[in-house]
C-alpha cells in the first residue's frame, strides 16, 4: 500500500447517515485497492478463479456421492490420533462433525433432562412467543427454547469433553503473531446459548443461507479493516481465514451483529439422531469464501451505499443475487446420532433446511467454540451477571424465564472450566 494513502475510516458505534459512510468506506477501500498497483477487478478475478475451483471441487465431489463434510471421532481427539491427512482436509472444508463426542446415552439424557426442567417450571403455560424474529421464522412454536441454565446444558459446556473437542479447533488457528497472543486456545469462555427442539411431524421454514460473525463493521471498525487487510490492500493471496490477528481485541459496532464473542467455530450437539434429509444444517464449506462476501460491494454493479443488503440489526445475508458462485456450493451434514457434535467456522456461510412432517426428533444444543481473549472477557462479565440471576445473557433477547426456576444450574456446582470460563477463576 502506498504511503500516500489513508487507511478507511472506521466507527466505533453506528454514524448518523450509514449510507453516507457506507459511500465514504467503500470509496476509501477502492482507493487503498488501487493504490496497490491492482484494480478491484483484478483482485476481485484473483479470488473468484480461486473460489471456482473449490466450488467446482465440491459440485463434483457431490455428483459422486461423496460426504464433502470431514467427520473425526472423538477418540481420536482425545488421544491425538487425529491424521495430519485429517487435519488439511478439515482445514480446506472448515467444518466438521465430531463422531461420538458424548456417549448417546448421556445425550439422550440431557434431552429428558430439559425436557423435564421445563415442565416442572411450567414453561409452555408462560411461553410469550418467539422474542428474536430471526429465529422465530422457522415456523414452528417453539422450536427455539430461550433457556440457558439448565443442568444438561451447562453439564456440557463445562465438560472435560467439550473443552478438548474446543481446543483441538482452536488450534487449527494461528492464535499469536506479531508478538501478540489474540486468543488462548485452551480456555473456552462458555458463550451461553439455546436449545432447539422440534418435534415429529413438524413443519419448519429453515434459516436462510447468512453469516454471523458481524455485518457492517466487518468493513467499518477499525479491527476488522485489520483483520482483512490482505483483502483491502492488494495482497488478496495472503488472506488467511485461519489468522485470529486482530479480531478478538477491538470494540465492536453496536447493532450490527447476533453475538459479542469472537468465535473460531459455531457448534451444537446433538441430542437426537438427525438424518441429512431432515431439515438439518448446511454450509458453504470454503472458509476463504469471505474474501468474496467483503469484496463483492466494491464492484460498479453495486451501489456506492450497498453493502449487497448487509445492514445493521440483521445477519449477513448471502443470497443468490450477488452471491451466486458460492450458493453453488451449498451442502448439508450427513446424518448424526445423539452424542454427536457438528462445528463450523465461524466465517461460514449456513443455513437450516425446511422440512415438512419431519419424521424423528431434531434436537440440538447450541455450544460453540468461544476462546478467551480481551472481547470474550468482557462479555464473559455480562454473562456471569446473568448466570448468578438466572436471566437472559445481553445477546439474547431479554425474555428471563429461568429467573424463579429453582433447579436452574447453581454456582456451586461448576467445576474449574465453569469457574473458568465465566471468569471467576484466572487458571
């Protein structure tokens, strides 16, 4: 980059006119781009030749039959028998199910368990309706349960199993550089999330295909114009979606994101054996496929205050639209049993398929992989706050159902990762 040139400008909270500093980004951008000696088409060229033949790699893999989703045993996990043949496909599909990471009949379970938890509190006669839009979609009521304190679902968070699975993906990162560790890879920050249950027979409109790591300060915060940076000067065949450099420090740009964490990969477990036909989860298994999501507002195509829809207050949206390389792309997760858990980079795009008269239980967890560092440490304050009152954690909407439940999950009964991961214990 020329010495010449100006870095973008960047907010640390919403400015009064966001069309007005969308123009303003997107022509400091450009202009950064061109400085390098490159044309935004040229980098823009670099990318999509890059993305085609991962897209076509997968379309073919599909048309044969394959399972394009690396699967890994947790044993091999535990042991650190995990091939090095195993680690670069997982790395090249930035995604991945963990076979076994809880015996299925502990899963199990934990399913009866929230279940009974919610009865004897009498959930369904206080239920108010979904409080989140997004997730109240789906169609079906409820399918997500806005509980986050119940035994099972801390039982696993807290989990020695949890914690080695989380470690291992975190250490497919490159979690220091430039003399700066961004993240520590083997304390997890317990990000606290919801159950989903849906039951036989039910009919449920998905999730669009979108992202959730932030939305409009991916281009405007000065941490992520860090982040990717290889993107916006020239340099694209040195992005690396691997590299945590400067994502888990900086402020984040209120309202445009669903969560305050950095996360290396979202996850659930299962807690109900799952067919791949059976409205489950799907994702664009191409981690470097973001370099394409960040660049695709720069071309005249677009208008100057577009981000190809992305805004604030909702997901990042990938649509077929400006996105059509990569929807090609899009696949689902082979069937998985009860016990099992399914990971993906925190960058993916996913989607939840529709299904009609599903035919068995689709019961998850949500739990991801959530390292310590300077942002999860200040939430992780927030979330403690909303453990010890049994409330909604900030990120949700503020529903607090479990307030006067009185067998939530107590403070006495976590154990050193608990402690941990809510910041009660440093080591």
């Amino acid at each position: 980059m020329s010495a010449t040139v100006q870095s973008p400008p960047h907010w640390e909270s919403p400015p009064d006119d966001l069309k007005a500093a969308t123009r303003e980004v997107k022509a400091a951008i450009r202009a950064r781009i061109e400085a390098s000696g490159r044309t935004v088409e040229a980098v823009w060229d670099a990318v999509t030749a890059r993305l085609t033949v991962a897209v076509e790699g997968i379309e073919a893999a599909t048309a044969r039959g394959e399972n394009v989703w690396p699967v890994i045993e947790y044993a091999d996990i535990a042991n650190g028998t995990v091939t090095p043949e195993q680690l670069a496909y997982l790395k090249q599909r930035g995604c991945l199910v963990v076979r076994g990471h809880f015996p299925r009949e502990q899963a199990l379970r934990w399913d009866q368990d929230i279940v009974d938890y919610v009865e004897r509190n009498r959930f369904f006669e206080h239920y108010r309706g979904p409080g989140d839009d997004f997730f109240g979609s789906v169609g079906s009521k409820p399918e997500i349960f806005p509980v986050y304190w119940s035994s099972a679902q801390m039982q696993a968070r807290q989990s020695d199993r949890m914690a080695n699975v989380q470690s291992f993906l975190n250490h497919l990162w490159t979690y220091a550089s430039e003399g700066v560790q961004w993240f520590d890879p083997d304390r997890d920050s317990l990000y606290p999330d919801r159950i989903r249950r849906r039951p036989p027979g039910a009919n449920s409109g998905g999730l669009g295909a979108h992202l959730d790591p932030g939305t409009l300060d991916l281009w405007m915060t000065e941490a992520y114009q860090q982040a990717f940076r290889h993107l916006f000067d020239g340099s694209v065949e040195q992005y690396d979606p691997w590299d945590a450099s400067y994502r888990t420090a900086g402020p984040q740009y209120p309202g445009t994101t669903m969560c305050s964490v950095f996360r290396t990969f979202q996850g659930w477990t299962a807690l109900s054996d799952m067919a791949r036909d059976q409205g489950v989860l799907h994702t664009v298994p191409i981690p470097e496929a973001m370099a394409y999501l960040m660049l695709r507002p720069l071309l005249d195509d677009v208008a100057d205050d577009d981000m190809c829809g992305t805004t604030v207050n909702q997901v990042f949206p990938a649509i077929e639209r400006w996105h059509p390389l990569l929807m090609r792309a899009l696949v689902g997760i082979p069937d998985v049993q009860a016990g099992d858990s399914v990971w993906w980079h925190c960058d993916m795009i996913h989607s939840v398929a529709p299904v009609t008269d599903q035919q068995g239980w689709g019961n998850v967890m949500y739990i991801p992989a959530a390292p310590w560092c300077p942002r999860n440490e200040r939430y992780a304050a927030k979330v403690r706050e909303a453990f010890l009152a049994g409330e909604s954690p900030s990120d949700f909407p503020e529903e607090h159902y479990e307030r006067t439940w009185p067998d939530r999950f107590r403070p006495e009964r976590l154990n050193a990762t608990g402690r941990r991961g809510l910041g009660m214990d440093q080591r």
